[in-house]
C-alpha cells in the first residue's frame, strides 16, 4: 500500500532524550520504532495546507531503572495548546470517570466543599462529576480550547501545565487540595521531577494523589503498539514510579487495575508514612517481577509481536481489495496505528468519529476525511475498521444497524479479527 503521507510531511527532528525521564540515567535502549510521524492529535482542517511537522517515534527502556519512555520527545506547547480529544466523546469513559469521582470523593472526605484539583482536566468531565458530588474544583489544564468548554460548565480552569507555577496559584487562590487527581496526564509529563514538586506543594498533608495511566503490562500483552504516540513520553509500571515517588517523599498506598482503555492502572499515592500499603500493591509488583519487566526480553517479545501483527492486518486488508472499506475512530491510537502501516485514503475511505472537533478535518500526515457517524451508518461501507478497538463494546452497539445489515467489523489489536 502506498505510503502517500510523505507528500505532506515536514521531517522536524525531535530532541533526542538524553536522560530517562525516572533516573536521570543516559541508557536508554529503543525496542521499538514506529517510524516519522506527525503528531497524532494534529487534525489539519484542509487537505491543502501546508505541510506537518513529523517527528521519529521509538520506544526504548532504561537499563538503569527499567522505564519505558519515548526516546523522542516533542515540544509540549506543539502537543496541547490546542487540544482535539474530550473526554466527554465516549460515554464508556464518562461513566468510567463517574465511578473514579464516586470513590476518590469517599475515600478522600471531598463530599462538604473539599478541594479537588484535577492536573490534565480536558473539557471538565471528571471535575464535573465532583462537583454533582459536593466537593470544590479546580482544572488545570494548557489547552484553552478545553479550558473554555469547562469554564462554560462551571469548573474553573488553570489555563497551563501541571507545575510549581500553576500549583502555587491554585494554592494561593483556593488553599490546599484534598485530592489531586490526573488521568492519562501523567503519561504526558517531560519534567516529572518539576510535577512532582507541584504535587508537593499543593497537596494537604494527608492528602491523596490519583493517578490512572495505560498500564505497560497491559500494553506488553495485548502488543498495543498502538499506545506509543509522541504524547505518551512514558509507559508507567509500578518499580520504575516507586522510585519517582519515594524520591519525593511519596509512597504508593493502594493500586488497581482497570479495564478501561485496553488496561488502566489506577494509583492511590499518599506522603510517606500517612497510610499502610495496601496488599494489593505487593501482589502487582510481584506480578511485574514474574513478567520480567525489569529485562529486555518482554519488550523484545512485544516488538516481534507488533512487527508480526503489522504484516497480518495488511495482509487481511490486501485481501479485501475492492471492497468498500472505512473506519470507525479517530482516536490518536490510530493515528500511530495509520502510520506504522502506512495506511491512506486508497485504502481507508474515510473515518467516523463523534466528536465535533475531529468532524470535517483529516488525519494528520494520511490526510483521510473524518466524518460524523451518520455519515458511515448510511453509506454502508463493505468493511469498517475500528480504530478505538479500546471501546470495541461500545462502538460495536452503536455499530449495531450496520452489522445487523450486513456490515462487517476489523478489530486490528490485539489479535486483528473479523465481526460478526
Ligand atoms: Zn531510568
């Protein structure tokens, strides 16, 4: 298939990451490379505009502390000053973010005007669900597109990245936070020593810190190579952030493991000595030392997989030529997944997705039109890959008229498949 994508890029050579993001050590070794791409929440609104910046994509683990991170890593003004993905879009997450707010508010006594202060607070929707619940809240967040949509519901909202800076004005306006939360942010943070002090500084003492991040052992054994995109500097295990944590004075006091998203890891941290470890934090770093996932081999494992898994979805694909194929999701997943198989518009005639924001623009790089739901539930395309394969369950019952007419569903990750 044709890679059509390089008459519109720009190569824009990232800083090479010259210390692991945890430890600071200089060894870091790539298992995986995903290729130049652009940046995966970069949805031109023309398929004439000038061309995109790409930037290389590689995985690699630190010998030293065992951290998987990007070994490229792009500006963070060029990624979320303007920010495309709204949580609110997919009614499994809300509902998902409903249950978070339901038990952070119990656990951390929110209920009577306690503050939550929510780092990477997208359109609001977490907080939101704070607020029905009684507790005071407080977004921050760089991109002021979102900014504006949450302000617009009421949840007033930091327009800056989660630091020292933005936490000493939250602090200064609204006193310390009784729980601070981040879900999929913490993935995104570069200066993970620069967050942590801000967590420090704005953080009640006994005060708790949630955080949910894609799981890396979820991400080894479901080979979601689709995860590494430029936003993702890292793929959080509990060994490599312990160490983050205790660095800081923090500790881990209870963990579990989601499956929203393909395999979520939500992280109860408290200061040093406020709260017991729960069992349940044992039991996970038990299961990641059985994995190996101090040693290369599970991310050698994984790459084979990926490289293996690549060949086969274009090989089902190459198998449906002349029939009419579209997709469902434009979720930056498969922004790496189009690319790291080189998929354009001559395959893929065009993309659905809820969201507005995405609606009318085009893949970044690929240059394939996005289009409402609508729009592929009546044009009836012989084959619709699905993109968001993380939200398989609930797109497939949205799918529902079309597969019940005769549609067909690709499921490209884990293994790719065909529906019904
Ligand atoms: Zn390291």
């Amino acid at each position: 298939m044709a890679q059509t994508c390089e008459l519109t890029w720009e190569s824009a050579p990232a800083a090479a990451a010259a210390a692991c993001a945890v430890c600071g050590g200089a060894g870091l070794e790539p298992f995986l490379d995903l290729g130049e791409t652009p940046l995966a929440n970069a949805f031109p609104a023309s398929r004439t505009g000038p061309p995109q910046p790409c930037y290389p994509l590689r995985a690699a683990r630190c010998v030293d502390c065992g951290h998987a991170q990007l070994l490229d890593r792009v500006p963070p003004e060029a990624m979320f000053s303007h920010y495309l993905y709204v949580s609110s879009a997919s009614s499994t997450l809300t509902a998902h973010l409903d249950g978070l707010a339901g038990e952070v508010t119990a656990r951390a006594g929110l209920g009577g005007g306690g503050l939550v202060v929510d780092a990477g607070s997208n359109d609001g929707t977490l907080l939101a669900a704070f607020a029905r619940r009684g507790a005071r809240t407080v977004g921050v967040d760089p991109a002021a597109n979102l900014a504006a949509i949450a302000g617009a519901r009421g949840i007033p909202t930091e327009v800056s990245c989660f630091d020292t800076g933005a936490a000493a004005r939250v602090l200064a306006a609204h006193g310390p936070a009784r729980a601070i939360t981040a879900t999929n942010s913490f993935p995104h943070v570069q200066d993970l020593d620069e967050y942590m002090r801000a967590v420090d500084l704005l953080l009640a003492p006994d005060g708790v810190f949630v955080l949910e991040a894609h799981y890396l052992l979820d991400m080894l054994e479901q080979t979601a190579f689709d995860t590494i995109y430029h936003e993702h500097v890292s793929y959080w295990a509990l060994g490599p952030m312990k160490r983050l944590l205790e660095r800081h004075g923090f500790a881990i006091a209870d963990v579990e493991r989601l499956p929203v998203h393909h395999g979520q890891l939500r992280v109860w941290v408290a200061r040093r000595g406020v709260a017991r470890p729960a069992a349940a934090v044992e039991r996970a770093e038990a299961a990641e030392r059985a994995a190996g996932l101090g040693t290369a081999r599970p991310f050698r494992e994984f790459a084979e997989r990926a490289r293996r898994l690549r060949w086969n979805i274009l090989a089902l694909l190459e198998g449906l030529r002349g029939a009419r194929v579209a997709a469902y999701g434009a979720p930056a997943k498969g922004m790496t997944l189009l690319s790291f198989l080189g998929l354009g518009p001559e395959t893929i005639a065009y993309i659905a997705d809820r969201s507005p924001l995405k609606q009318g623009r085009f893949t970044p790089g690929s240059a394939i039109p996005i289009v409402p739901p609508a729009h592929l539930l009546a044009d009836r395309p012989d084959y619709t890959l699905l993109l968001a394969w993380n939200f398989a369950e609930e797109i497939l019952a949205e799918l529902r008229p079309y597969t019940d007419a005769g549609g067909r569903v690709v499921v490209p990750v884990p293994e790719v498949r065909i529906l019904p």
